[in-house]
C-alpha cells in the first residue's frame, strides 16, 4: 500500500480543486475559492492528516537535497573526466611530435653516414 493509500478513507475524494458545482470550462469565467470551499475542505482533514502530509514534505526536501548533492558530485566527476580527456590528448599530440622529431633525426642521421661513408671511400 502506497503512502497516498494509507491514508484515512474518508478523506480520498478530496482534492485541492474548486468543488464541482464551482468549476468551470473556462479560465476567464472561474470563480475563485471562497471561505466555505476552504471549510468544507477542512471539515474532512484531522491534525494526524497534516502531521502526515508535513512529515511527508520534510522527507522529500531531504531527498530532494541528497539527490542535489549527488548531483553535484556527478558534475564534479565529468569535469574531472574532461580535465584528464584533454590531458591525454595533449600528452598523445606532443608524443606524436616527439616521434615525428625523432623520426625526422634518424632520417638525417642516416643522411649523414651515407655521405660520410660516400667521402672516405674516395
């Protein structure tokens, strides 16, 4: 049984709309709520009711909060991970450079010892 069933029976057909006879189709013709709607709404609720409904608010404003919290600390973690992202492709970019330069001298260097096995045979 949900929180909402658990409530006393009696109070199950009330809601917080104008009473029938008060609704109507259209906004511009709505009547507003009168003295005698709120008490007949009143007439319905104990104490115990209100005790219910505020202990129930209380526990999802700190639900509310936690799920906040956590939140944050998701937030805090992805900006984490685009932090080390960004990281790791400028270390992967400079290593590539690396390479190319060291491909590049060992290009040369084998240039060099060509020509200089080139000079000593003459």
């Amino acid at each position: 049984m949900g929180k909402k069933q658990g409530r006393k029976a009696g109070n199950s057909n009330k809601s917080a709309s104008p009473p029938p006879k008060e609704r109507s189709s259209s906004p511009a013709t709505d009547q507003s709520w009168t003295e005698n709607d709120f008490d007949e709404m009143r007439e319905g609720f104990s104490p115990s009711d209100f005790s219910e409904l505020k202990e129930e608010l209380r526990t999802q404003r700190k639900e509310t909060k936690n799920l906040e919290k956590r939140v944050e600390e998701l937030i805090t973690r992805i900006l984490n991970a685009e932090k080390a992202i960004n990281k790791r492709t400028e270390m992967k970019t400079m290593t590539r450079e690396i390479c190319d330069k060291c491909t590049s001298f060992s290009n040369r260097l084998d240039q060099l010892e060509k020509e200089y096995q080139r000079l000593r045979i003459k």
